[in-house]
C-alpha cells in the first residue's frame, strides 16, 4: 500500500509537468495538498467501517469535483477566476489531476479501492503482466478474456463489509485494544524510495528554476 508520502510524490510531478510558467512554491503547495486528500477518508473509518479507501477514493468524489470547477471556469463571472486569475483556474486543475493520478490511482493499481463508492460498494484493484513471449505471442493478464472459473464465480466482491486497511488512525476493525501497534508506512519499497528522490529531486530543480527566472 503506497504511502502519503509515494502519493504526494506523484503529485509533485505532475505539478512539475503541468504547472509549466505558474510553477512556484504556493502552487505546488496546492497540488501536493490536493494529492493527499484522499487519504484523510482514513479518519472516517474510525466512524464508518470501510470508509478508506472508499469515501474519497472513489471516482465519484473526484467527478463532482471536477463538475464543480468546469461549471465555474466556463461561466464569465467565475469566481475561481475573479479571485485568483487565470493561474488558479490552472492551479486547481492541475491539483485535481494530482488528486486523482497521484492520490487515487496509486491505490487502485496496489491494494484496490472502492470505485464507485457509494453507488456501488465493491473494491477493484487493476493488476496483471503484460509481456511478448516468443512461444505465446503477447500475453496480458490485465484484462480476463476467458470467463471466470466456477469457483472463482462464487466468490463475493470485496466491499466496505469485508474490507479493511489498516492506518495509524484505525489499525484493525472494531475497537483496538490499548496496546494495538499503529504503524505509518512510510517508504515500503525501492522503487518508492526511488520515485521520492526523483520527485523531489524534480520539484527541488522546477522551483530553483522558478526562483532564478
């Protein structure tokens, strides 16, 4: 399961890639901000069991506000424009495609998340291989073209009722006992490690860049 800090690093960059001449440090504040959003549905799971995961993480949260902000930046009094000009309409923009490659799709390509949450309460997680193998052609496990195995048919979709991912805030269902350990992942992988160095090695070079011109 990435953690806030490998989301937030994907959120850097695309900061990094989508800011372009409205880079500074107030604006990618914004965007890495708007990254980690999803993960404060952590702290609804302590009232609504499944909520992480599921509450902000699904594509409906993103879509609303994406529906919120297109039907104020086309209107001629915007009031994201009027306020902040042109770079805030892309400032918000670009966090909320921060949000949802950084914050949401991380997630959904790991340990899965609710998609359609609350529509539809059912986790999908999109995972498989894809590689060119002399004997067998192109061979990908993404996407199942063959129909499920009988037994695999009766096997019930992950939901709210059955899932649920330990944070710090809320390590185990139910009620914790006192001495339940809370862990906070932080850095679980190399190739995490690697994506925060570049990251930050990135944003790092983009506000020197910004700063110097």
């Amino acid at each position: 399961m990435p953690s806030t800090l490998v989301h937030v690093a994907i959120g850097g960059l695309v900061g990094a890639a989508l800011l372009t001449t409205d880079f500074d440090a107030r604006a990618v504040a914004v965007v890495l901000a708007a990254t980690a959003v999803p993960d404060l549905d952590a702290f609804a799971g302590i009232v609504l069991p499944g909520a992480h995961r599921s509450l902000l993480h699904g594509f409906l949260f993103p879509a609303v506000v994406g529906l919120l902000l297109w039907v104020d930046t086309v209107r001629p009094a915007s009031m994201l424009r009027g306020r902040f000009g042109d770079r805030g309409v892309r400032v918000a923009w670009v966090s909320l495609a921060a949000m949802v490659f950084g914050g949401i799709l991380p997630d959904l390509f790991t340990n899965g998340v609710n998609v359609f949450y609350p529509v539809v309460d059912a986790f999908y997680t999109v995972d498989g291989r894809l590689l060119l193998s002399d004997q067998r052609g192109l061979v990908q496990t993404f996407v199942e073209l063959q129909p499920p195995e009988p037994s695999r048919q009766s096997t019930p979709q992950p939901s709210t009722k059955t899932v649920h991912y330990s944070t710090p805030v809320d390590p185990s269902p139910g009620k914790e006992p006192k001495d339940v350990e809370r862990i906070a992942p932080v850095i679980q992988a190399g190739w995490e490690l690697m994506l925060v160095l570049v990251s930050t090695a990135v944003v790092s070079f983009r506000l020197w860049d910004a700063r110097r011109r």
